[in-house]
C-alpha cells in the first residue's frame, strides 16, 4: 500500500468516523449548554427580551 | 437529481432554520449574540470552528488548486494553515483569554487605542465578507440548475441575509454541528466512492500526469511563498478570535483547535483527492466546478442530495458567522466608538443586525469581481494580515507597552499598501488566463519583472513592520527628548 493510499483511507476514516463521534459528544453536552444559556436575559425570550415592559409590572403586586 | 434529493435538501434546510429560529429566542444582548456570552464547550467548539472556517471557498478552492496542478494543494496551499493555527492554540489563545474581549479590533483597541481599532476594524470587515461562500452558492446553483453566475450570487446572498439577522453566535454555532457532520460524513463517502470508481489512488497516479504528485506542484517558489504567507491570516482570524471569546475556558479553545487541526487537515486532503480524481476522470468544466460535477456525476441518488445539503449548509454557516462578524465590525467596533459612545447594548444589537445588509450588499459586489475564489481568497487574507497581523502580535507579545503611534502607522501602512498594490496591478496589468489571475508585467532596468495580485502580502506585510519600528523609533526619540528637556518631571 502506497503512502498516497493511506493517507486518503485515514483521512477518509477521520471525516466519517470522527465528526459522527464529535457530534455525538455534543449532543451529550447541549441539554447542559441549553440551560445555562440566556442567563443575561429577563425571562422573556427574542424580541420581547430587554424591552420596558407595557402597564403595571405584575412582580410588584 | 432525483426527487428524493430534493425532499433530503428541502428538508435539511427547513430543520437549519427551524433551529436558528428557535435558539435566537435566547438572545437579548450583545454579548450573548456576538459570543453567545462565553458559553461555548470543547465539542461545539470544534464543530463550529471547524464547519465556519472551512466554508465553499476552501471546498471549491482546494479543488480548484489540485484539479489544475495536483498534491500542491494540501501541500503548499493549506498545509502552512496547520502551522498557523498550532501556533494560535498555544501561543495566541492563551493571552487572549486573560482579557474580556468581545472582538479583534477589541484587541487593538486595548494595546494602541481607538485610531489602530478603526484601521483594524475596516480590515476585519473586508475580511469578514462572505463572499467566499456568496460565490459558492452561485457555482453551486448553476452546476445543479443552470441559474447564471450573477444571479445565483444574489439568490445566495439574500437568502443568506433573511438567515444570519435571525441567530447569533450560539444559533449559529448549533447549526454549525449539524452541518459539520454532514459535510464532513458525505465527502468521507464521496471520497471512497469516487476512488473505487477510479481504481483507488493508484488508478490516480497512472491517469495522471507525474506533476501531479510533487508537493511543489509547478507553482513558481513566489506564489508558494504568498500561499504560505497568506496561512498567517489564522493568527489574526476575527471567527477564530471570536469563538476563542465565545469558550468556557482556554482548555476547551487548545482541545478543539488540536482535534479541528486534524479534522481540516483529513478534510483538505480528501478535497485535493477530488479534484485531482476529476482530473483523471477527464471531466471537463471550469476548474471550480471539478469536485461538485465529478461528486454529483459519481454519487448515488439520495446520498447525492445529502451531499448538496452538506454543501448548502456549509455555505450558510460560513455566511452566517462571518456577516455576524462584518455587522459587529461595522455597529461595535466603528459606530459606536467613534460616532456614539453613549449607544446602549440594545441599540448597538439592533445595529448590529441591520448593518448585516450592508455587509451582504458589499459581499456581492466583490463576488462579481473576482473571476476565481482562491484569488479573492488571497486578496482577503491579505487585507488583514497587513493591517493587523504586526501590531496585534506585538502588543500581545511585547512585555512593554508599545506606542499608539506604532499600532496605528502599522495598520494604516499595511493597509494602504494592500489596497494601493491591488489598484496597480489591476489599472496596469492584465487577466491571465493561464494562471487565472492579474498580471503586471513592466520592464526596469532592460529587466522584465512581472507582478501577480497575490504578491501583495509580500509588500504590505514588510511596510506594515517597518512603519510599526519607524514610528516606535520616533516616539523612544520624542520620549527621550522630552525626558532630557525636563527630567524632574519622570524621575520626581
């Protein structure tokens, strides 16, 4: 087997075997990374987000 | 393509969205649209660096380069990249993450002020235009529909544009895992199928003429040199910067750069071996074309759309992150420093977004432009190293502080170099053919001396060192004249 040769079939076997198993470790790591994101925000999510609420604040009752 | 192919490709872009849509939801600041507040772990870390950085231009680019001259497109093209980028994980990254950057011309700014950040931002904005990726959709499109060049760039581009204002980095970033293992599955299978096709690497070597084979290609040493010289670009990289900002911590940047370094070096690999496969196969398009005519010529239905998706979505990852980047450049780095320092975090988000327009607008101009990508790739990279590979690597190295003369002569020379040298070679020189670029070709001397567009770099980055030390030599003078005009007031 050339040097050529092997070098492609490691190569190949690195795209389609490792990327699977990195995103497999993502996918073990997002629910975590989910919940810990949008923390600087208020509750409210998207473009709601930030902006002066309208009438009274209901935390105030 | 086959129905089916159409259902995996509709389908795939519909779930990109979807995603994108959903995630923008848990935005409400800059920082968390910008660096999705410094949340990022090691494997998304890997997926989104890896799948932004290796948009359409390195796949068509890569491809381009070996279709026409063979292993020199791993070995002089993209293998410096490695080097550049071992080089950011252990010595850049680490200093970057002791500060709370938000951005390259954040960097500047801190070592020289706000003059060397607005030089720096504009470089990084004229880095940051996607127009790589802009100009792979149009290839794409008229390889699989026939939809002309100009218009394909702006369907892309205006497609791209409705996506990138809905996520920030962390949606981005998301998209980015689906999109990097679909890319990188679909041309690992692509690569095997195309090569029992071929008759494996050796039915390559005998199709092919020997040439094909040297690392140095036929290239002359010049254009390997700019080639290399262009790899610096990864120590000044605003998506690199950013997802280092972005990291959890500087242990989560060092694994994924390590594993990414692997992960692009198997990818660009796999990418020569296509081109140079359709090479062999005697296909006949324009050398951007090669890998994408030779894949869909290749591959079976169904696994055919998965591989245009791949494509697709590698495209809009890149645009997405990289008009992110231009829209920051544009709103956080220029506007609100220098025109209203006042501008709130909201308003500076809303800013950020709309100026995405702009930068999309810009990118299809220079998409037009340049006739091949690697050359706009060149023209690019060359742009910022010059305006900000010295300076930056001097105030983040240097144990003194450095004048804020140096940071701002350095970046406005290698820049005004950069641009000047493009402005000559294309008022003076002509489009070759043979070499797909510009060439100046002029006589000193009874000498014949011939120019390419890709020496840039070889000029603005020596001008922009040698203004950083001139003008550091000339503020140790003033500083000593001063000091010897009244010594009293340094030493008490």
């Amino acid at each position: 087997m050339s040097a050529w040769t092997l070098w492609t079939w490691i190569s190949i076997g690195v795209l389609a075997g490792g990327a699977p198993a990195i995103f497999v470790w993502f996918c073990r790591d997002a629910g975590r990374l989910f919940r810990e994101t949008g923390g600087e925000l208020d509750h409210r999510g998207g473009a709601a987000a930030g902006r002066p609420r309208r009438g009274p604040d209901p935390r105030e009752d | 393509m086959t129905a089916l192919d159409y259902i995996i490709i509709a389908a795939y872009l519909v779930g990109m969205v979807a995603i994108g849509v959903v995630l923008s939801r848990r935005i409400g600041s800059f920082r968390e649209f910008f660096v999705a507040a410094g949340h990022l772990t090691t494997p998304l870390l890997v997926c989104t660096l890896v799948s932004t950085y290796y948009g359409l231009d390195v796949l068509f680019g890569g491809s381009e380069v070996a279709y026409q001259e063979g292993v020199v497109a791993w070995f002089g093209y993209t293998r410096p990249y490695y080097v550049a980028i071992l080089l950011a994980a252990l010595l850049v990254a680490p200093r970057l993450k002791r500060h709370d950057f938000l951005s390259l011309p954040d960097v500047a700014d801190h070592y020289y002020g706000r003059g060397t950040r607005a030089v720096v931002a504009v470089a990084c904005f004229l880095y940051a235009l996607p127009l790589l990726s802009i100009m792979g959709i149009g290839i794409l499109l008229d390889v699989l529909l026939g939809v002309p060049f100009v218009w394909g760039v702006l369907v892309g581009a205006g497609i791209s544009l409705a996506y990138t204002v809905l996520g920030g980095l962390l949606a981005d970033a998301f998209t980015d895992t689906v999109q990097f293992a679909l890319m990188c599955v679909t041309l690992g299978i692509a690569c095997a199928l195309v090569l029992r096709v071929q008759g494996g690497m050796d039915g390559l070597q005998a199709a092919l003429p020997a040439e094909f084979f040297r690392p140095g290609g036929t290239y002359p040493p010049s254009v390997l040199l700019v080639f290399a010289a262009s790899a610096l670009s990864a120590l000044v990289e605003p998506a690199f910067y950013q997802r280092i900002f972005a990291a959890i911590n500087y242990r989560a940047v060092l694994i994924a750069l390590l594993l990414g370094i692997a992960l692009w070096a198997a990818y660009d690999w796999v990418t020569t071996v296509l081109g140079m496969a359709a090479a062999a196969r005697g296909i006949e398009a324009e050398p951007r074309y090669a890998l994408l005519t030779l894949t869909l010529d290749v591959l079976p239905a169904g696994l055919r759309g998965l591989f245009v998706a791949g494509v697709l979505a590698t495209a809009m990852s890149t645009i997405d992150s990289y008009l992110l980047i231009a829209g920051g450049n544009l709103a956080y780095d220029l506007y609100r420093p220098l025109v209203r320092p006042d501008m709130d975090d909201r308003a500076v988000l809303r800013l950020t977004r709309s100026m995405t327009a702009a930068a999309a607008a810009a990118s299809v101009c220079f998409a037009l432009f340049f006739r091949t990508v690697v050359s706009a790739w060149i023209f690019m990279s060359t742009v910022l190293i010059a305006a900000a590979l010295v300076p930056l690597l001097a105030g983040l190295f240097s144990r003194r502080p450095q004048p804020a003369a140096a940071g701002l002569a350095s970046s406005l020379t290698g820049l005004g170099v950069a641009l000047l040298f493009y402005v000559l070679i294309h008022v003076n020189g002509r489009y070759d053919e043979e070499w797909a670029t510009q060439i100046w070709t002029f006589e000193l001397g009874g000498r014949v001396f011939e120019l390419w567009q890709e020496h840039a770099v070889l000029f603005a980055l020596p001008a922009s060192a040698l203004a950083f030390l001139t003008a550091r030599l000339l503020a140790a003078r003033a500083r000593a004249r001063t000091i010897a005009a009244a010594p009293e007031a340094y030493h008490g």
